[in-house]
C-alpha cells in the first residue's frame, strides 16, 4: 500500500517563512518602483517651473518671478478692495512692502481658484506673514493659467501638501481637523487658509533680495535664516525685495533656483534636507532638474554677515510635520542661501569666496 507524505509542522513554517520573504522583497521592489515613478514626475514638474520662470523673465524685462505689487499703487486686479487696500499703503516702509506682497497673495489665490470659504477681502490677509518664502509659485501659476492649489508646484512624496489636494475644500472649512495639518500653531482661518496653497519647493533668498546686506544698514539688510529653519529675518529698508533679475545669475548650470526643503525619499517617511545624507530634488537655473546629494553641495553664508566662519542654524522638527522621532540638530547653510547669491555656486567645488568643505 501506498502512503501519502504530509508536510511536517517544521516544513510548513519554512514555506511560510520563504512566501513571506519573497512577498517582502517584492513589496520594496514595488515601494522603489513607485518612488522612482513620483521622483521621476516631479522632475518633470520642476522642469516645466524652471519654463515658466524664464517665459516670466523674458515677459517682465528680466525680472525673476516673485511677488510685484508695490505699496502705494494700484494694482491692476479685479479684486478692488485688495488693490485699494494697496494703493493706501505708506510707500516708505518695508511693513507696507511685506504687506503689499500678502494683498497679492490673496490676490492670486482668490482670481486662481473658486472656493466658497475665501474672499478676496482684507479680513482673510494673514498677519506677521512674510509670503516670500513659499509662496513666490503663484506668479508662476497665474502666468501658466494654473488653478491653486496646483499638484504642479507639490511633490508626490509630500504627504501633507498631496493630501490638502485630494479636498481643498475639507481643508478649507476646518484646516486644523484633517489628517494632515499645517506647521503652525495658529488657529485663525486666515492664518491657516494660506498652507493649502503653498509649495513643496522652495527659492532661496537670493532669487527675490539682494545677495549680501549689513546689520548696519549699508548695503541694506537682506532676508536670510534666523535661528532656526522656521524663521527668517526680514530687510529692515524698502526697496530690497523683488527687484532681481535673471541676467544676475552668473551660473545658471550650478545655481539652484528651487529646491524641495525634505528629501521626500528618503526611508519611509522622509527626512530634512540640510543632512548629509539627504538627496533633495531640485531645478537649476538653466533648467535642468534631478534629485542631488546635499554632501556633494557647497556651504552656503550668513548673507547679512558673509565672512561668518560657520554658518548654521537649528533644525527644530514639528509633530505631524517632520518625520516622526526626529529631534533637534545644528545644520549647515547651504544652497538654501547660496555663498555669493545669485553670483554664487551650488553644486561645483571650489567657489569664489569659501573654502571647499571637507568630505
């Protein structure tokens, strides 16, 4: 007779063993495969972006795109309120200024979008706000007749940001009760409406303010980092911001004109991009795109105080934010504020005024 073997308990679990390896290597092949896909998109984003800035330089004499209204004239916009809000402001301080830009904010989010909760209205313009740093895309999304909030100007590995796109609206009518909130402890709507339409990339200081500045006054204080990443100090004159022009950049194969603030990639959750291990993607000047090492990056400055021997700040994670478990760190300046500015170098050794950084 014959007899009919059976798997032991032993072999059952060493299939199982081996089909649960098998299925864990394919899951980080299909993980690696999906990466490559967004890294791959959003280099094709930011290529269009660096398009579109030089079709805005060579549509507005030269002028780098940032934000234009200027306090004590009137801007030419539907939005009448806004442009007389403008047109009142004192043209002689650099509140007015800052003010101006955030009246164009609100400007170009209202005529870009349709949302029921946002009016173009003074009540819904955020207070102690300066739109510069991450917002200088929306005269870029108005020039490319882009509706706001745009996926073009966020990256597929931006959780939060990708996550306000799938329902702006559920965003819009209560930003603090979503899975993802903004980095702020602000709880007023018109501080929080504006997160929604901000982008996952950002331009340095050099782009929109001049390269280097004094704490004296002369040459004028210019914007820069402050103590940690979540601050940036402002000109304290008028006439420093949004006057810069592409002809100004001497090295548009090497210099950074945006650049994504996380390495979305980076392990499971991502990291920040001032870590030498961190690989950020990001447009030059010229138009070329990829995704770099930021240790193979030059060391930037301190551009109110260029000679500053170690230019640093302090990363300081948010709750929700950065990836989780992620604690404090000093980091250096990088093309974040680039030696030199718009003159400066990025991504090639040897730059005009710094000595090259250790590897």
């Amino acid at each position: 007779m014959r007899s009919q073997r059976a798997f032991t308990l032993v072999e059952l679990l060493f299939v199982m063993l081996v089909v649960g390896a098998l299925l864990a290597v394919q899951a980080v092949a299909v993980a690696s495969s999906r990466d490559q896909s967004s890294v791959r998109s959003d280099i094709a984003d930011l290529r269009l972006i660096a398009q579109a800035s030089a079709i805005y330089s060579d549509t507005y004499d030269d002028r780098l795109f940032t934000f234009s209204w200027r306090p004590g004239e009137v801007p030419v916009t539907p939005n009448k309120e806004l442009a007389q809000a403008c047109a009142v402001l004192n043209p002689s301080t650099i509140s007015s200024e800052l003010r101006a830009a955030v009246y164009q904010q609100l400007d170009l989010v209202t005529r870009n979008s349709e949302f029921e909760q946002l009016d173009p209205v003074l009540a819904n313009t955020p207070s102690g706000h300066t739109p510069y740093v991450l917002y200088n895309h929306l005269v870029l999304a108005h020039l490319m007749g882009e509706s706001v909030p745009s996926d073009a100007f966020v990256s597929k590995g931006d959780r939060a940001r990708s996550g306000w796109l799938n329902d702006p609206d559920a965003y819009l009518d209560d930003p603090r009760s979503g899975e993802y909130l903004p980095p702020t402890t602000a709880t007023n709507f018109n501080q929080l409406w504006r997160w929604l339409f901000s982008s996952s990339y950002m331009t340095g200081p050099s782009h929109y303010s001049n390269d280097v500045g004094s704490l004296s006054g002369t040459p004028p204080r210019t914007v820069q980092r402050a103590s940690t990443n979540r601050i940036w100090t402002m000109p304290t004159s008028i006439g420093v911001l949004g006057n810069r022009l592409a002809s100004e950049v001497a090295h548009p194969a090497q210099k950074v004109l945006m650049f994504d603030e996380y390495d979305r990639y980076a392990g499971s959750f991502g990291q920040y991009f001032g870590f030498d291990d961190s690989r950020s993607i990001m447009v030059f000047y010229d138009g070329s795109a990829g995704r770099f090492a930021t240790a193979k990056s030059d060391i930037g400055f301190s551009p109110n105080n260029p000679d500053f021997p170690t230019p640093s700040y302090r990363y300081t994670p948010v709750a929700g934010w950065d990836p989780p478990g992620a604690g404090e760190a000093i980091v250096p300046i990088l093309y974040d504020q680039t030696r030199d500015g718009l003159q400066g170098i990025d991504y090639q050794r040897g730059s005009v005024r710094r000595p090259i950084r250790s590897r």
